[in-house]
C-alpha cells in the first residue's frame, strides 16, 4: 500500500516537471500591444456604472493570448465640504 502511494506521487511529480517543461513564457523584447479600455456611465448623482476590458497579443503581436473584463458600480458617499469647513 506504501509502494503503490510512493509511485503514484512519483509519477504526479514526474507528469508535473513534464508538462511545466514544455510550457514558456515570451522571449525578452517580445513586440506586445496591450488594450484596456474603460467607460463609465453616471446613473444618477454619485453613482456610476464601470467596466472595463483588456485585450493583450504576444509573440511579436500576432497571437491574442489574454482577454479580460471587469463590471462595477461605483457609489459615491457624503463628501466634505471644504468652505464649510
């Protein structure tokens, strides 16, 4: 029962170190474009909906490899006055 948890761990490790070998990241000095455009609409007073998207391309800027985006709500609360002091 040891023997046989011992080689199914070795051989987890073993697929493990196999796959993260073949996997690389871009090269130093890669050409890449990232995106990220943000919009904001004010509902009402103080309170705004956001999002965002990012696209990002690698490999000297001809494979899309990331996409992202981001949905929000922006609340804003009692502020200061700074006449009223």
């Amino acid at each position: 029962m040891v023997k046989e948890r011992i080689l199914v761990i070795l051989f987890i490790i073993a697929m493990a170190a196999y796959i993260s070998a073949n996997a690389y990241g871009y090269d130093n000095g890669d050409f890449q474009i990232w995106n990220t455009d943000y919009q904001n609409v004010e509902v009402i007073k103080d309170v705004k909906l956001a999002m965002e998207q990012e696209f990002r391309f690698g490999e000297n800027a001809s494979e899309f490899y990331y996409q992202h985006y981001e949905w929000g709500a922006v609340f804003g609360f009692d502020k200061i006055d700074e006449k009223s002091g």
